[in-house]
C-alpha cells in the first residue's frame, strides 16, 4: 500500500516538473510520512498495562482527560476469590478509595477524592484464587470508570493475565 502511495507522490512531482512552463505551476510540497509511523492521542483513561507480580494481579490505569471517580472492575468467572485489593499511584502512595465487592463478579471502587488527569493508578488483587481446571488460562477483566462530569460509566479497557501452570 505505502509503494503505491510513494509511486503516486513521485509521479505527481515528476508530471508537474515535466509539463510544460506555462501549463506548470509552483512544485506543490507534499510531506511524506514513514509507513510505520503511528500517532496515537488518547483523551480518556485506558488501561496501560496488566500481568502478574508474584501471587498479585496488578492492574495499571492511566487517568487522562478528566478527573476519575470511580472505577468497576468485573472479576473473571475463573476467579474462585481473592482477598484484596490496593490501589496505589505513580509513586506508591495509597489511594483513599472505598472498596465494595458487588456480588461474585463485580468490584466497586470509589475514591475518597476525585484522581487527577495525569495520574497512573495501579490496582493490586492479592490472594488470588482460580478453580482448579483453569490454571493455565488467561483471566479478563473488564474495568469501567466514572469521570467527574458525567452521569454514567464508560469502558476503560479490558486487563488481560495469563496464570501461569503450576
């Protein structure tokens, strides 16, 4: 695909160097970008990053665009249970937040104050559980927030974790 757009570019410059001097206007400046040249720009808080430290699963979410107040996170039908859970910033303070399991398959988080837009926030899931038959599977977990403004959640991401066999 890029070869055809390069083609296309030289030959435009090429016709236009050419064509006749009446007919030929200024050489018109094309910028050329890298085939593997990818901007990203991200204006809402995503997930950065998910894995495994030691027993933890560790969740890392980067709060951007505005500030968050709470977050959901669905626990993997895998999941047998869990004993725990931190949240801590950048830095590995301790975020304020209350903490409510709803049910089997879903954690609430609310903060005690609103996280800023340009924290990263690391949620650590501790005495982890799986079934039996499961080790060696990949455990989903689908994390929503609620931003300072508006009403409802919206989709952050989901964590993927590989258990590892044992």
């Amino acid at each position: 695909m890029s070869r055809f757009a390069y083609i296309g570019v030289l030959g435009f410059l090429m016709a236009g160097t050419l064509a006749p001097s009446g007919i030929a206007s200024s050489p018109a400046k094309v910028p050329l970008i890298s085939a593997n040249q990818m901007v990203f720009s991200f204006n809402s808080p995503f997930i950065s990053s998910s894995g495994l430290l030691g027993d933890h699963h560790v969740i890392r979410v980067m709060v951007i665009g505005m500030s968050l107040e709470s977050l959901s996170v669905s626990i993997p039908s895998q999941m047998s249970k869990f004993d725990s859970v931190t949240i801590t910033d950048e830095t590995g303070k301790n975020i304020p937040a209350k903490i409510v399991k709803n049910g089997n398959r879903q954690l609430m988080i609310a903060f005690n104050q609103p996280v800023e837009t340009g924290k990263t926030l690391e949620l650590d899931i501790s005495g982890i559980k799986t079934l039996q038959d499961e080790q060696g599977s990949i455990l989903l977990y689908g994390v929503t927030g609620k931003r300072t403004g508006i009403d409802e959640e919206i989709p952050i991401g989901t964590a993927r974790i590989q258990v590892p066999l044992r």
